[in-house]
C-alpha cells in the first residue's frame, strides 16, 4: 500500500514596494474569507504577522500533492493581493520591515514572552510533511529509522541564504536560526513509544516548550494527524522541489518502517554535526554520510539516498520523478538560484525578492 503524504508550507508577505516583510497577515485572511477565496480554509496564520501558512490535502499521487500546493499558493498570492501585497516562498526574511510583530494570539505571545530573543529573531519560513503512519508504534520506528538521513533533505531545500539584507554565507539560515529554539533539532534513537512519550514529557517540563506543538523536533509524532511530521526543511520557491522532498519522505518513511533500525546509532553530536554542514553548504559541497558517517561529495550521498528507498519509490510510481528532480537540484537549487539572481542584478537582494515572488507564483500566474 503506498503511503499518504500531505504538505504545510510557510510563505512570506512581501510589500511590493519595499519587498520588506509585511506584517499583516490578519488583513490577508480576512480577505480570503470574505471574498470566497478558493481554498481559503487551506490558508492560516503563523507565529509572526509577515508568515502565512498553507496546507495540502492527504494525497498518494504526488500530482495531486502538486496541485494543491499551487493552488494553496494561488489562493494566498489573491488573498495578499486583495490588500496589496505579494507572497514569496524562502525560507528567511530577506529584507526586513521591522521588528516582527507576534500574531495576536494568546499562544504565540507566550512563546514570545518566554524565549525571549529565541523567538524574536523568528519568522523563518518551512516546509513540513506529513506521511501516514499506522500506529505510534509505527511513527517511532521510522523516527528512529530516517534521523540520519534527514540533514540530507534539508541540503536538498536549502533556500534561505539571504537575511536582513546581506548573504549569511550559509544555503539555509533559517535552519541555523530555528535551531536556536531549545526544543529543535535532531533526537537520538527513542526506541519505543514509551522513550518517546517519556522525553517529550521531560522536556515539557523543563520549561523548553510550552506544549506538544513546541516539541521543534527535526521529525515527530503529529498532534492531530495519523503521521509522522519531518520538519527540517526550508520551503522550496519551485513547486516541483517540494514534491521532490515529498517523494523522498514518503519512501524513507516507507523503508524505514519495513526494515527497522539495526546497528549502531548515530550520536547527537554527529547529527548536529551533519545538520550544520547541509545547512552551510546545501548541495555545493560534501555531506556526511548517514550510513557510513564519512564526508563524501553530494552527488555520491544523494545516489545512495536513491539507491536506499528505490523499492518504495517505485513502488510508489515515483522513481523517474526523483532520479529527475535530483538531477535537477545538484545542478541549480533554490540558494544557488537566489544568490544567481543576487549577481545577475548588481548584488541587490531586493531583486532576489523580485525573483522569488515570481517564481513562487510562476505555475499559475503564466
């Protein structure tokens, strides 16, 4: 049986005169909602007032995944345009518009109350997907499993090199700057549901989340939903990339659970270790290997990634699509697109702005 994926992605409100970040994404919602909007109820709120976030319905073929995340995006580029802005897929502010203002709600700003500068400086934009799981038994047991290999999805997004107006140097700041919430990152080996429950309860406790949802880890357990949530990577500009990291999920998420974790696990250090380099580096240089933990180039890592989940791909129909798609990302992905645009225009980021914003609506405003 192949498996259900669904997909949330973050978006950025753009002034179109300033390209800086606008907060009033209440503006924007309730336009949508007064105006009918297609799909508006796919629309909502973030933590901060410049975010937006869109969802996918459950779907198995990854065309219907694409469809709804173009349409999720259709529907909040006409929301913002009701009210005079654009929206941007990246996953950092690249020009500021001030402080970020918190969405007034009573959660959000306890967030802000409590992690103080943590939580401030935040407003970057993911991707999170969800893969159906049969049981929590099942979730844990392919968390354990895909932990390795997840640095090498964030490399594959990687789309955040500009922030508050200068290149970070890094192919995802926003990865660098959401691991600064005490809950985010990698996790070791749980081992059953139990451990999981366990560790997610201490860390409640401790005060370094306030909740269930602020449990930031690189992939969980969902709240609501009967899946497991890998929330590591940035959001991609190019619809097609995101079903990239949508195939590859749904087939780690599917291997995993059919061939459980054996051997020796990997440490936190070395999954932060891992971490780091796809988030500095992105595709352009070498990353760990989650099998071997060697440095090897990218190219060589995402063969093995392939050749790793190549039955639940193409058990899925999704094999031509990925061996595509990765083709595509080594040769140009989403911060080597955005830095292309920086140096094709005289090293303005506000043209990297102007480059995301159509590219982001580019498969339905054609």
């Amino acid at each position: 049986m192949v498996r259900t994926v669904g997909v949330e992605e973050e978006l950025l409100l753009v002034d179109p005169q300033t390209r800086t970040a606008a907060p009033r994404s209440q503006q924007v919602l309730k336009y949508a909602a007064e105006h009918g909007i297609a799909a508006h109820a796919q629309l909502d709120h973030e933590l901060f007032r410049h975010q937006l976030e869109t969802r996918t319905r459950p779907a198995v073929d990854l065309a219907d995944v694409r469809r709804d995340v173009i349409a999720g995006r259709r529907a909040a580029a006409s929301a913002a345009a009701g009210v005079g802005l654009l929206t941007a897929a990246t996953g950092a502010v690249p020009l500021p518009g001030g402080p970020p203002r918190t969405t007034r709600d009573d959660r959000y700003l306890a967030m802000v109350e409590t992690y103080g500068e943590v939580a401030r400086p935040g407003g970057t934009c993911g991707m999170h997907v969800h893969v159906h799981v049969a049981s929590d038994e099942e979730g844990v047991t392919v968390i354990d499993g895909i932990t390795p290999w997840l640095p090498v999805l964030l490399a594959i997004s990687a789309n955040s090199p500009f922030h508050h107006g200068r290149d970070t140097s890094y192919a995802s700041w926003r990865s660098h700057s959401w691991s600064q919430w005490p809950s985010a990152g990698p996790v070791e080996r749980f081992g059953s549901v139990a451990a999981y429950r366990d560790v997610s309860r201490r860390i409640i406790a401790s005060g370094a989340a306030l909740d269930e949802g602020m449990l930031y880890y690189d992939a969980r357990l969902a709240r609501s939903h009967p899946t497991v949530e890998v929330r590591i990577t940035d959001v991609c500009t190019d619809p097609d990339d995101a079903v990239l990291v949508a195939a590859l999920v749904r087939a780690l998420v599917t291997h995993a659970a059919e061939r459980p974790v054996e051997g020796i696990p990997w440490r936190a250090e070395l999954l932060r270790a891992a971490r780091w380099r796809a988030a500095r580096y992105g595709l352009a240089e070498r990353l760990l290997d989650p099998v071997t933990g060697e440095l090897r180039p990218a190219r060589e890592v995402l063969e093995h990634l392939l050749a790793t989940v190549a039955e639940p791909l193409e058990a899925a129909g999704d094999a031509e699509l990925a061996q595509d798609a990765v083709a595509r990302v080594l040769s140009e992905g989403g911060s080597v697109r955005q830095r292309a645009a920086y140096e094709r225009n005289g090293g303005s980021v506000a043209a990297v702005v102007d480059d995301l914003v159509g590219r982001t609506n580019a498969a339905f405003s054609a």
